[in-house]
C-alpha cells in the first residue's frame, strides 16, 4: 500500500455508501398527554443509561427544552433516591 504525499490525491476509489437516518421526532411534543415528573422513575429509565447517565439528546431525539425538563426532572429523582446516581455490579 502506497501512502500519499501531503497534498496529493488517493488514486484508489472507495465505493459510495448510502447511509438513511430515520429524522428523530420529541416523543414529549408529539404526544401531550405524556408528561415529565420526577415521581416516575419508570417512565424516567428510558431516558437513562445502564450505568447511570444521562442519554443525550442526539440519541433521544428530544427537543431542547424537553431535554433540559428531563434532566432536571432525573437529577431530582436522583436526589430523593428514585433513581441510582451511578449503578455498579459486582
């Protein structure tokens, strides 16, 4: 394999991959019947990591303001025990 000068193209052509991403929609603006509250640790757990963290928004599909309910949202349930800060197995 022959390795390219700074500033030179590659001769070798990479075939042309389509990628489709399915647009992710805020399942909070979409349905206003579902709403966020720290007392539903249940409904907080998909919004959650297996260890502890918080999924971010890229992931969720979330809106701005809905993510930012839903962080909140967490940090309380994590303060009053609902949730796990950080979960370990041993």
């Amino acid at each position: 394999m022959a390795y390219n000068r700074p500033g030179e193209r590659s001769t070798e052509r990479r075939p042309e991959r389509r990628v489709f991403h399915r647009r992710k929609v805020c399942r909070f603006c979409t349905d206003s019947n579902l709403k966020i509250e720290y007392k539903d640790p249940g409904s907080l757990r998909h919004f959650v990591s297996e260890k502890g963290k918080i999924i971010p928004r890229r992931i969720t599909g979330n809106c701005a303001n809905h993510q930012r309910e839903l962080t909140v949202a967490i940090k309380r349930a994590r303060a009053i025990a609902l949730l796990p800060f950080v979960v370990s197995e041993y």
